[in-house]
C-alpha cells in the first residue's frame, strides 16, 4: 500500500513538472530513509525554478544523488542531514557563448545540486550548483 501511495504522490508530481514545462524531463526513481518523496519533488521544482536562468540549456534528467550523498554535504556543511538534499542533473547547452561559464553544444552530466533549509517546515533553497 506504502508503495502504492507513493508512486501515485510521484506520478503526481511529474504531471505537475510537465504542467510547469518540465515535460522533457525524466525525474528519477526517488528512495531515503531521510526524506519522503514530497520533500524530494519540492526540492526538484526547486531546481526546476532555478535553472530557470540557464539561458540556451536544456535539462534532461534529474535525480536524488542519495542519501550517502546528502549525510557527505551535510556533515561538510555542518547541517543535520534533513536539512541538505542533493540531486544531480543533466542537461545540455546549446551553441551560443553562455555568459555564465557553461560550455558551448557541451552536455553536462551529474551535474549536482545543493538545497539546503532551516527545518523540515520550511522549503527548500537552492544553495549552490556544479561539480565537486
């Protein structure tokens, strides 16, 4: 029944993402012991707001980097892990100069994205992006 709720829930939210434009995106498979997937598709429109701004970029694909990921950046970032959620993306440019450092006609892949909040009330912010 549990997996049942949840993949109606995920259904849900990736008929919303392609309401929002998100059509062309495959929003991965999605399972935390610290997260439920309503936290995951929040912070994955979070991204979705953000990358708004990449002009001339086209993403394809965005998951959850895992929980080992976010216990990593968490304790890096000196958060408890509930408060850091990572996903990873990748998506393509296209062929103009991209002011913001991105390559020309290159496509990106693991591509990751920080999200970072106070508490489990509050929504997710984009914190930072890119490799490393």
């Amino acid at each position: 029944m549990k997996k049942l709720i949840i993949g109606m829930m995920l259904t849900i939210a990736v008929l919303c993402l392609a309401a929002c434009g998100g059509s062309s995106v495959k929003v991965g498979p999605f399972s935390s012991l610290i997260f439920d997937s309503g936290e995951y598709d929040d912070a994955v429109q979070e991204v979705f707001t953000y990358f708004d701004s990449f002009e001339g970029c086209t993403m394809t694909e965005i998951g959850y980097a895992g929980d080992d990921a976010v216990r990593a950046e968490a304790k890096a970032r000196g958060l408890a892990p509930e408060q850091v959620m990572v996903l990873t993306s990748t998506f393509t440019t296209d062929s103009k100069d991209h002011q913001n450092g991105l390559e020309p006609d290159h496509t990106y892949e693991d591509f990751k994205w920080i999200l970072t909040r106070n508490t489990s009330a509050e929504p997710w912010n984009h914190e930072d992006h890119g490799y490393g």
